[in-house]
C-alpha cells in the first residue's frame, strides 16, 4: 500500500464544494444575501481575533475590537490617521478593500433579484386575486362593441371602492 494520497478522493472533494456552492447560489437573492452576510460577520470576526492577538490597541478588549471591526468592514472610509503603525494600515487597507467588495456584491444581488422579480411578472404568470374583473383577449374591431356592451351590463352594479 501506497502512502500518496489519492487524486480522486482531493477532486471528489472539490466537486462537494462546488456542488454545495452551486446550491447556495440557485436558492435566489435571500439565500445569496444570507450567504454574504455569512461570509461579512466571519470577515469582521477575524478582523477582530488579528487587532487583539497583534494588541493594536492594548486598551481595547475583543468585543471593543469587534465593534470597531464593524464599523470598518462596512464603512470603507475609516481609514484611520496611519499612527497605528504597518500591521493596522495592512488591516485596515484590506478591510477597505473587503468593504468595497460586499458593497458591490450587494448592490449586484439586490439589481439582479429585482431584475428576476422584474421578468417573472412580465411573463404574466402570477395569481390573480382581483373579482369582479373582465378580461378581453385579443384584439381585433369588435372591441370597441365589447367593451360599450360591458359598460352598459355594468351600469346596474353597484360600485365597490
């Protein structure tokens, strides 16, 4: 018996997580929002987790960091005034940049489900929970007759706001 590992077993692997990531992207823009939201809180917890093992701010206890990690991870113009020293301008340069990414993926996952909201009405298919309501299809000379003959079988029905 061999001690390699074997190849098929890595890419049976890879296929599990795309098969899974494909499933988190098919569920529609709540399930993908829900990701993102996922993905942003592990983002600012580890954030958090290098500011109080590097003691950045020694005065500061974790949940002090944490809060401090919101506020930078979602608004990208915290940038500080650079006397943090190398390691918090890396951080808070990647935190930007982290920053811009969410945003921009929100605003993509809002216009794109929105978009598909859009479409599937278009086509015409929802439900329709309306009464007293009639619909002509089609349209040819006669309309003008149907729909003078409607509005006089409609003169004796009582009016419903």
């Amino acid at each position: 018996m061999s001690d390699k590992k074997d190849p098929s077993l890595k890419k049976q692997q890879g296929s599990r997580g795309r098969y899974w990531f494909d499933n988190i992207m098919s569920r529609g823009t709540l399930s993908l929002i829900g990701f993102l939201a996922v993905i942003t809180s592990a983002f600012i917890i580890v954030f958090a987790l290098v500011l109080w093992a590097a003691r950045i701010f020694p005065e500061m206890n974790f949940f002090e960091l944490f809060w401090l990690s919101i506020f930078r991870t979602l608004n990208s113009g915290l940038m500080g005034d650079g006397r943090m020293g190398i390691i918090y301008f890396i951080l808070a340069l990647i935190s930007a940049l982290v920053s811009i990414l969410i945003t921009s993926l929100l605003i993509g996952l809002l216009t794109s489900g929105i978009d598909q909201k859009i479409r599937t009405l278009q086509k015409g298919r929802s439900k329709v929970i309306e009464k007293g309501h009639t619909i002509i299809l089609g349209w040819s000379e006669m309309i003008f007759a149907i729909i003078s003959n409607l509005a006089e079988a409609g003169k004796g029905r009582k009016k419903i706001l």
